[in-house]
C-alpha cells in the first residue's frame, strides 16, 4: 500500500507527513515533486502543510495550478483518499477539489496552538475508526484557516454530510466551527488541523490516540500495512 | 561610508600603494566593528572554546556540538538591533534569516529558533508596543514560513531601550556528522553565488550597525524573502547530500566583500571574481554596490568544475539562481574585476583580519552612586503586589507572541514554549533542551554578577528539564565601545562569562559581540545574553501533572539581594541595591542535585526561580497546573529579611522541586546528607495561593492570577 506526498516548494510539513506515515505507522510512502506525475498505482494522497509559493498572491492559489494537481484531480475523480493538510486544504479549495475557501484568520494573526476538533462525519476513508463526534485533541498552525463557504453552499454542505471536522470551541472565526470538510463523495477530505503533529505520545502533551485514528482509518481503508 | 584615518594609513602601508574606491569600500565593510570584532576580539579568546563535545572546523559560522550516535547539533546567536530599531518587521525577519544560513553553511538542518526581544515601556511608550508588534510579526512571518519551529525566547521591557530595539535570534540545526561540510577549495574550483539577487538593499548595512543610530538610514535595512530562504535550505541540503559542496558561507554583514575575504583567507586561497556574472536585482550597479550590498538569502558555495552542472540542475529544480562568479586561485588574493577591468586587487589577509584595538576602559562612575535599598518599605498588601506583579509585562505570559510562531512544525517539540526551558527530541533518542537569557537590570548594576546571573539562569532552566548544560552562546550587547567605562562594563560581563563558563566547564561555542547601542538618551544597559544547550540521555523529559498534596520544596539560599529584581522596579520603582550574585559552590551542588533527583524520577516538577522570585515562580507552578498551594515563608532557607524581600528577592542558584509525598523521606535525606539548604515549603491543594507567615501574608485566587497573567501582555499592546 503506498501513500504519494505532494511536495511544493515551499512545503514545509512534507518530511513530518513522511515521518508519520511511514515510521508510526508503517505505511509505504514516497514524495512526488509538484512538476512530475503521479503513478496510478497510489493508493492515497497527501497534501502536506507549509507555505507553498511562499503563500504569495493567496495561500494554496499558486500550488493548485501545479502540473501535479490534474494527476490529483483525476485519481481523486476514480475515488483515492486524498488529505490535505494545512496549506494542503488551501490548495484543494484552490484548485476546486473541495468547496469554500480559507480566509484570514479572525485575530489577523497566525495562530499556533492546541485545540479540540470534534468529528461530525466518520463515513469518510480517514475517519472510519472515530466515533461521531469524538473528540480530537490537535494543534492548529496558521494566519489564513478561517473556513467560508455562502450561505446556500454551507446548507448544500450539511445535507450532503461534507463537515468532517468542527473545532470545539471558537477558535479563528470558523463559519460553523468548520475545521475539515470533504468532497461529496467523501473520499478528498480537507483539514486545517495537524494530524501528524498529534500521534506521537511524545510531542502530544494530551492524547495521541484520537489522532492516529486518522492514520488508522487510512490503513483500514487501503488495505493491510505492508 | 570609509576607512578612519589610521586604518586608511594601515592600509596604505600594508599594500604600499593609494587603494582604489573599491579597495575602501570593501575594506570598510570587512573593518567595521560589526564584521571584524576590531574592539573585541583580543579579548575573547579567554572564553574556553574547546571541550569533548565540541567540534571545530575551517570556516564554520555556528558551534558545533556532537550528540553520540553519529549525530551533531549546531547553533549559532546573532542580532539585528540597529535594522529592527529602524523598520522592525524587516530588522526582525531578515535577523533570523541571516542565522538560519549560519546553521546551513555548515551543512545541518535547522530544526529551531529562539528569539529575544527587548523594547521600551510599551505601558507609556507607544512606539515601544509599534517596535514590538512589529518585530514579532517578522519573527513569525519568517520563522513560520521556513517550518523552522520558534520555540522559546524572551521578551523584556526596559526605559533603557526607550527609542530602540534588541532583537536576538538563534537557532539550532541538527545533522549527522559524516554530513558537516569540510570546508576545503582547490585551485581551479569555481565560486558559486546561489539564490536572492544582489540588489540596492542593505548597502553598507554592517557600518550601520557599527555607529550610534543617529539617522535612520533605511536603505542600510534588508528586505526579507522567506521563500527563497526555503528554497535554497532545500536546494542545499540536497547538494550536500549529493556532496556537491566543497566550501560554504552565508552572505551577512558586509555582503561579498566579507564572504570572498574571510572565505579565501580561511582556506588559504585565492579568489577571482567577475561582478558581470553576478545576478543582480537591478541593472547599471557599481561594483562597489555589488561588493558591499547586504541583499539576504544569498549564499556562496565553492564547488569542482565538474560538480557544477550537479549543482546547477538542483537549483533549477527549485527555480532560483546559481551563478558562476569567480574561480579559486593560489595567490592569496582577492581580485575583484568587471570584464577585463580591475577594482580591487588585495590580499585576503590583509582585509579579513581589521588592525584589532586595545580600547581603554575604566569603571564608571554611575556604580559609585547606586543608591542602597534601606529605605525601601514593605507595601499593606501584599496580595495586591503579587497580582500587580503577575501581571506586569516582563512577567506576564508569553503567549501572546509565541502563539505566532509555528512552535510545533518539524514534530520535534516535547516541552512547548512558556516553560524553564524548551525541549527537542532528536533523531538518536536523546533530547536537546535549551534557553535563552539576559538580565538588563542586574548587569546595570553589578556587569560582572549580572552576567554570570543570565549563565545561571540559563543553565537552571535546562538543568529544570533534567538536562546536562553541553555548550553555551553568547550575545554581548553594549552601549559605544570608545566610551572607556562601557568598555569595562564589557570586559567585567565577559570576565564573569569565562569564569562561569571554566568553573563548569561549559565551552563557548558561539558568540557575537553588538556595540554602538545607543538611544537618544544615552547607552543601553549592558545586555549579555546567553543561550545554554543542554542534552537529556534517553528519558522522556515530559512533566507529571501536579495534583492534590503534592509537596512543594525549595532548594538554595534566599539572600537579601534585590537590585535589579523586578519588584524593586515594577512595583518601587527603584533602581539601585545589590544584585543578587551567584556562589558558584552552590550553583554547582544544586545543579547537581535537580539532576539527580529528576534522573531518579523523584520529582514532579521541576521550577526555577529567577524574575519577580518565590512567589512568581510558586504562582506560575499553580497557573500551569491550575492548582493552589499552600506555602510557610517560614520554612524558606534564607538571611534575615522581611516577608517581601524573601518572597521577590531574585538569588540565584535556587530551585521549586515538587514531588509525590511518597518521595519526599528519599529526597529529605538525599538533601541532608549533601548539606543542601532546602525547606519543605508548601502543599498543593485547592484554588487559592496562600502564604503564610503566622498568619496569612498573602491569598490569591489562582484563577484570578491565570486570568491576570494569560491576558495582561496582549491588552497592552492590543488596548493600551
């Protein structure tokens, strides 16, 4: 089973993504630079945080013209897991995989810190293993991760089951607490939280396990670790 | 910007000929205070540089520590104080791109950065909180977009930096050892100027740097591009891995003129090179520009004819430019031309090694009248003073700045930032702690305690995470050096320095030295700042929770010396008394004793105290931990004083120990049997802080102080 990382320049979670993937949980794993083409023989997609392009012109516009995102595009099309993360959620609303669009947070600062995401939606490939609204403890880390989407998107978004991710709390101005979403058929999930921050005992000062449940839904749904 | 007189002359007789206007220009800049160390650099030798841990090779920018298994860390402290004085954002910014290089050129990763920032009274001075505001949207804008985590730092306001600013930054890379570059050059090897173009920005920025900021020249500041930084720490880690890299050094003060000379007389060779062939930002510069310009993310790398193409197709992978400038040669000189034509012909040796100074120094005269503390007198309510302190903005949390910073990126971050020390885990299963500090007030009064004070400090903070210090930095920030009596102040801080550094056997492994800083009412306080690395042998140093009677001990001695300390400032508004000194029998017993007793797994916690003293430090451990406590002053080890003084004198040497009731025989007796002066001080139990003397001295609600504590920065800079 193998999972491609998307690198852009300017990616800077790429080799945590990596790190997590294949040293936690044992998942085969390979980075795809943003200019080459993907196999079809992957079996999911991550596009990690950072600030791709340097977050010029608007964070993740830049990145979703990538020669790399018609690969993503299609294979997403046929049903691959796809995750973005971050600056990885930027670039699929950017490049229309996901609906809305992440504006400036609302302190207008970047923001760093732990908060508690609840799970609205556990049909998807990387939340099959939470429980419906279970709680996730998780960092956030960004300037631009207040989710907007209009009015009559947001009802189309809860009909249809696409909020995958509520924060707990206010935390950046957040329409409907919007954390994470996914597309309508479930299988591109975009999150502004960082999964791979949280799985491992050591750097999670509260509970790694909710968030390697994300990994471990990945792994129930592709198949067996090799 | 020129030569002085007698270093023209200098000049003149070395190269016996009148040099050209291109020959000045880089020798100016390579002979400023701020490249060449002229005023310093004879007397830092004292520090001790080598030790078992350390590495040194040719050229290196930053220190290098071996960590076991194959592995090394380096670090490197810089600062940016008379750019950021100017145009905070920028100065603050291109500050920790300039250090990040500094751990690439010698070919690590740069895995941290810390940051200390030091303005005006931002309670009175609005552009104290402008400076402010500003220098840490840089910092974060810079850092975040690198994913190089900031993860510590300090923040301290003082009215000597009323019109000004200190901004320090340093950062820790990590690699492996077999991976260090080896700074070698033969002749015929090419010289490479890889990544930002060489543009009008930052021109004679290290003369600026080196003078009173008298006007505000903003075409001396650099203009900060974070992406190009990302792209050429990739771009060069990758041609390290492909051993691409004969030779490397970042381009900072003094631009290329000090990167080709210092290069070339390091490795002993010489370097031609064609100003034509040099990417630049705007057409039609002179060479003299192109040699002094100070643009940032520029790096110089030599490399073998036949590694180029390697080279060259890695930075076109990550779109950014790689120019072939020059070519080593065996002469020992620095030949700058433009076509055929020459501007500058010298020797390496001559320009990278500035006529050192022997300046003259005398102790000032301000230390004969600083005025004693008798008359100071304990306040009513000493609650309210515990409140008012708690929430004051050289004590008040922190989390208003560092929530800025991506502080977890590079999943390597155990201890967040907001506590003694931050802490890294590294890839050997060992971890790296480290911190930061400087303590203006006390170096005021007494340069020479109040330096070794900021070692301590740094030292009992790592120690706090249960790590052994292995090396130190050092920023040593002055007012102007050809001022005799700051001169002494200087040499008194780097005296008290290597004692320190010597008696613990802590090598130097980085330093820098910042003169010239000076606002429009006169010199800064002396500001030494001193960064300690510590290393934590395979135990996860992460911290138990402190829960229901838990015990509270204090170890070390509370002395009746409060100068300096943030109570006599903040709430007397008195500047004078005696500064607290470090015994450095103590220290080191002490030092020892937390180490061993974390190791053993005996304590809980473990808290140092340092600013606004016991009962700061105690608050803090009841904020965190969302606990109250219980404490008897009585039972504190200390001189003869009133409640007050024992509760904020800030003495060094002393650490909060909180521990299961069940440990508490085992660390008794380990106590007494090493005749360590402790006293079982407190119990945590409830929601309020009580200390008690007889009766109750004080009673804080601790969620009244969390409240105080988590808000009070941010309201002053945000509603002020």
């Amino acid at each position: 089973m193998k999972v491609g990382v998307i690198v852009f320049p300017g990616s800077n979670c790429d080799r945590d993504m990596f790190h997590v993937l294949t040293d936690v949980f044992n998942l085969k794993a390979q980075y795809f630079w943003h200019e080459k083409g993907l196999p079809k023989d992957l079996d999911a997609i991550v596009l990690p945080g950072g600030f791709s392009y340097g977050d010029r012109l608007r964070a993740g516009v830049i990145a979703a013209h990538s020669p790399v995102i018609k690969d993503v595009k299609k294979m997403a099309e046929k049903g691959t897991p796809v995750l973005g993360v971050c600056n990885g959620f930027q670039v699929l609303v950017e490049s229309g995989l996901l609906p809305g669009v992440l504006l400036k947070n609302t302190s207008l600062n970047f923001m760093c810190q732990w908060t508690n995401l609840i799970v609205e939606n556990n049909s998807t490939p990387f939340t099959n293993k939470l429980k419906l609204h279970q709680k996730i403890p998780i960092p956030i880390a960004n300037g631009e991760g207040r989710y907007y989407v209009d009015e009559s998107t947001l009802k189309q978004l809860k009909k249809k089951n696409q909020i995958v991710f509520r924060y707990e709390e206010t935390v950046n101005g957040s329409l409907d607490k919007i954390a994470g979403v996914c597309n309508e058929d479930g299988n591109v999930v975009g999150m502004m939280p960082h999964p791979e921050r949280a799985t491992e005992p050591e750097i999670n000062p509260i509970d790694h396990k909710p968030s390697s449940l994300i990994f471990e839904s990945l792994i129930q749904k592709i198949g067996v670790k090799n | 910007m020129s030569l002085e007189e007698q270093e023209l002359a200098h000049l003149k007789s070395k190269i016996k000929r009148n040099p050209t206007p291109t020959e000045i220009q880089i020798v100016a800049a390579e002979w400023s205070e701020h490249c060449s160390y002229k005023s310093s650099k004879k007397h830092l030798k004292m520090l001790p540089m080598t030790g078992p841990l350390v590495i040194s090779e040719k050229g290196y920018d930053s220190g290098v520590l071996d960590v076991g298994d194959g592995y090394v860390v380096t670090v490197h402290i810089e600062s940016h104080n008379h750019p950021s004085a100017v145009e905070p954002y920028g100065g603050a910014a291109t500050g920790v791109g300039g250090v990040i290089r500094d751990i690439l050129s010698a070919g690590t990763r740069p895995i941290a950065i810390f940051d200390g920032l030091r303005f005006g009274n931002i309670q009175k001075d609005q552009q104290a909180r402008w400076l402010f505001k500003n220098a840490v949207s840089g910092i974060a804008d810079y850092g975040n977009c690198l994913g190089i985590p900031t993860i510590g730092g300090e923040v301290e306001f003082d009215d000597c930096y009323e019109n000004y600013a200190l901004v320090d930054v340093a950062a820790i890379g990590f690699g492996k050892k077999e991976r260090l570059i080896k700074n070698h050059a033969n002749v015929g090897d090419v010289v490479v100027l890889l990544g930002g173009s060489t543009g009008r920005d930052g021109i004679g920025g290290s003369q600026f740097a080196s003078d009173s900021l008298e006007t505000e020249d903003r075409s001396a500041v650099q203009i900060p591009d974070p992406f190009i930084e990302k792209l050429i720490i990739e771009a060069i880690l990758e041609a390290r891995d492909a051993k691409l890299i004969h030779a490397m050094k970042d381009l900072g003060g003094g631009g290329l003129s000090c990167a080709i000379s210092e290069t070339a007389d390091t490795l002993s060779i010489g370097i031609e090179l064609d100003v034509n062939t040099i990417h630049t930002r705007e057409p039609g510069m002179h060479p003299n520009e192109i040699m002094t310009s100070e643009s940032q993310e520029r790096m110089l790398i030599i490399t073998s004819k036949s590694k180029l193409k390697k080279l060259q197709d890695i930075c076109k992978k990550f779109s950014i430019k790689c120019s072939m400038i020059g070519v080593v040669k065996s002469n020992k000189m620095m030949h700058v031309k433009k076509g055929k034509k020459t501007f500058a012909n010298l020797p390496t040796e001559i320009v990278a090694n500035a006529p050192l100074l022997d300046r003259p120094s005398k102790k000032p005269r301000y230390l004969e009248k600083i005025k004693s503390d008798e008359k100071i007198k304990t306040p009513s309510n000493l609650s309210s003073v515990l409140l008012k302190l708690i929430g004051c903005p050289n004590i008040a949390s922190r989390h208003w700045v560092y929530g800025q910073y991506d502080h977890e990126v590079g999943i390597r971050t155990v201890t967040k930032p907001g506590r003694d020390a931050s802490v890294l885990r590294l890839d050997n299963e060992k971890f790296l702690s480290a911190k930061i500090d400087g303590n203006p007030k006390h170096c005021y009064l007494d340069p020479r305690e109040g330096a070794i004070g900021c070692f301590e400090e740094a030292c009992r903070n790592v120690v706090c995470t249960g790590a052994t210090p292995i090396g130190m930095v050092d920023h040593l920030q002055f007012g102007n050096p050809e001022d005799p009596e700051i001169f002494w102040t200087f040499l008194e801080s780097l005296k008290g320095l290597t004692d320190y550094a010597k008696e613990f056997k802590i090598p130097c492994v980085g330093g820098k030295v910042s003169f010239y800083n000076e606002t429009p009412k006169g010199p800064i306080k002396p500001t030494p700042l001193i960064g300690v690395l510590g290393l934590i042998e395979k135990k996860n140093p992460q911290q138990e929770k402190i829960s229901e009677n838990d015990v509270l001990i204090i170890i070390g001695n509370t002395k009746n010396e409060l100068g300096g300390s943030e109570y006599y400032e903040y709430i007397h508004n008195f500047i004078g008394g005696k500064c607290p000194a470090v015994d450095f029998h103590s220290s080191k017993q002490n030092m020892q004793f937390v180490l061993d007793a974390i190791k053993k797994n005996l304590v809980k916690q473990a808290h140092d105290c340092s600013k606004g003293g016991l009962a700061i430090a105690i608050s803090e451990l009841c904020i965190w931990n969302d606990i109250g406590c219980n404490v008897s002053i009585n039972e504190v080890p200390s001189e003869k004083m009133t409640d007050d003084r024992i509760l904020f004198s800030e003495s060094h040497s002393r650490y909060l120990l909180v521990l299961d009731q069940k440990n508490l025989k085992e660390i008794e007796n380990l106590l007494r049997t090493s005749k360590i002066p402790f006293g079982i001080i407190g119990k945590f139990k409830g929601d309020q802080m009580v200390f008690e003397k007889n009766k109750s001295v004080i009673d804080l609600r601790v969620d009244k102080a969390q409240k105080t504590w988590m808000n009070s920065l941010r309201e002053m800079i945000l509603h002020a």
